[in-house]
C-alpha cells in the first residue's frame, strides 16, 4: 500500500500535477488580491479555494482577507480610491465570510464564558468585530453581540443585565477609540469594572492605550482576542 501511494506520488511529480497546485502563499494572496480589487466572484472562489486545500479559515480571513482591507485602507489615504471603494471592500469581505464562517464554527461543547461585545460609539466598524464574534463563539464562548454605536450607557446596562465574564470593545478610527475609556469609567462608577475583565481592540488600539485606559488586555486581532479571552477563562 506505501509502495503503490509513493509510487502515485512521484507519478504525479513528474507529470508536474502537483506543482500546478497553488501554494498556501498563492492562495492567500489570491483572497487579498481579491479584496483589494472588489471582486467579489473572485473572493469567494479564492475562500472556497483555501478551505479545499486545507488552509484553516482563520488564517484565510485574517492572513488573506484582512490583508486586502489594509491595502484598501492605504489606498483611500492615498486618494486612489474613495469612500464607494471602502463600501465596496466591506461587502466584498462579507462575502468571502459567509463561504468561510461555517468553517470557523466547531459545534456547542460547554460554554468557556460569557462575552459582552460592541464597536463603540461613532464607530460603525463591524466587519473585525464581527470575525472575533465568530473566533469566540467557535471557542465555545457565549456572545452578547450590541452591534455598532454602542454608548457607554448600554455597555453598562449589558453588564448589568447579562453578567458576563468579560467585555470587549472593538474600534477603527482614533476619534471614537477614546469612548473606550469613558466606557470603563463608567462601568467603575456603576461598580461592575472588578466582576469584568475588559479586552479592546481594532486598528489604532495598542498595549500601551489599553494600560492608559485601564483595560487588561489590547489584541492586536482577533486570534489573539480569543487566546487571551481563553486564558483568563482557564484561570478563573
Ligand atoms: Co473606514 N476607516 N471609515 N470604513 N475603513 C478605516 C478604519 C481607515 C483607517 C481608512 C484609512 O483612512 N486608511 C480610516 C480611519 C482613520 C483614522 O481614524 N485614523 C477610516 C475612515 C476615515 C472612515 C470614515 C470616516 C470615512 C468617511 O466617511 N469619510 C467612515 C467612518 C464611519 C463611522 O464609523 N462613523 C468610514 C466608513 C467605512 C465603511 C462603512 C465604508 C467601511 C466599514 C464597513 C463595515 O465595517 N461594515 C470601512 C472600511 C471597510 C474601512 C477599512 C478599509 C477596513 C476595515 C476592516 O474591515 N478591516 C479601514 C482601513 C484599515 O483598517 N486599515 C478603514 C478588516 C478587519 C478584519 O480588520 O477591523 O482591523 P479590523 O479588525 C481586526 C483587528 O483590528 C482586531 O481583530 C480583527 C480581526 O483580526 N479587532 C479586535 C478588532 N476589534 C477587536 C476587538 C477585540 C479584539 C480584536 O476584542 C476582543
């Protein structure tokens, strides 16, 4: 049996099969090609691509399709593409996630904890929140997703309501990150900062803002977000 398949094998070598099969790399930058030119036949053929040759659709959203977004967003610095074209990149994005979302999912083990969620007030950001939303709840998490615009006041009524182990915060533009710290002011002043631990993240957020403002933890995406999610959650 190992001598027929390692036979198969150099077959194929030599008739160089399998060195038409695209490489990880080749697949990856296929997805961020395709974000980065808003074809959206092409994102959904490179993600439907990726999950057949096995790359974990994790890295496909976040080694491949975020990529694009930030030569999108470099592009709109730029002036060579406009606000139609940041509209067009999010649409696009979304559609290469719903081939690759049900891949993110394992099925419903045991909760690992609860999570409050929300981009904050002025921010409506969802397409990074949204992927750490999915990462969560394939770890197992329990989410109470509060969407976009989220003013402290529903933070605070969230926590109330739900009690959840953890709040996180997610923002894009450095106008509405400083919500952030007014939300954790107020969660303090309603006495719910110590039942909670308080993660942020998105574009301009860095380890040195959170420990400005008082959060435990910035993730720089949403991989990240999850393993230290898990950790505070295995050490409680
Ligand atoms: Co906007 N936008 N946008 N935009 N947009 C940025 C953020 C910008 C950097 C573009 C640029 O100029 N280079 C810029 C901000 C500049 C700044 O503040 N310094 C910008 C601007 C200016 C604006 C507007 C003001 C434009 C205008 O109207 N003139 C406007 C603001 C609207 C508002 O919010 N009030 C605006 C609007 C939009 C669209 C609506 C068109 C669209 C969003 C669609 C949507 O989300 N539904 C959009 C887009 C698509 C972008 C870019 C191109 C891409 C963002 C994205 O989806 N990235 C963006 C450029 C960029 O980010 N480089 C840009 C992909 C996503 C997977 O990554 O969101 O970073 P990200 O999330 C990551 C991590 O950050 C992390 O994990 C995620 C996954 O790995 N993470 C967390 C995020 N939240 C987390 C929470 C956690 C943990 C990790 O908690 C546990």
């Amino acid at each position: 049996m190992e001598k027929q398949l390692s036979k198969l094998v150099s077959k194929l070598g030599k008739s160089g099969w399998l060195n038409k099969m695209p490489s990880e790399k080749e697949i990856l930058g296929k997805l961020r090609d395709a974000i980065v030119n808003l074809d959206i036949e092409g994102v959904k053929k490179a993600s439907e691509e990726a999950i057949s040759s096995g790359i974990p659709a994790y890295k496909a959203v976040i080694e491949g399709m975020a990529k694009g977004m930030e030569i999108v967003g470099q592009k709109y610095e730029n002036g060579e593409y406009f606000l139609a074209e940041l509209i067009m990149a999010g649409e696009t994005m979304k559609e290469g996630m719903t081939v690759l979302e049900p891949h993110l999912k394992t099925g419903d083990i045991k909760s690992a904890g609860k999570v409050v969620i929300g981009t904050v007030k002025g921010d409506l950001h969802d397409i990074g929140k949204n992927v750490v939303v999915t990462l969560l709840k394939a770890a197992n998490f329990d989410i109470v997703d509060l969407g976009v615009d989220v003013s402290a006041e529903q933070f605070v009524e969230a926590v109330k309501k739900n009690s959840p182990d953890i709040v996180a915060m997610s923002a894009l533009l450095t106008t509405t990150m400083i919500e952030m710290e007014g939300i954790i002011k107020a969660l303090q002043k309603a006495g719910l900062r110590k039942k909670v631990k308080i993660i942020i993240g998105g574009a301009p957020i860095t380890p040195e803002y959170a420990k400005k403002i008082g959060a435990d933890a910035a993730a720089k995406d949403a991989v990240e977000g999850v393993r230290i999610c898990t950790e505070w959650m295995k050490n409680k």
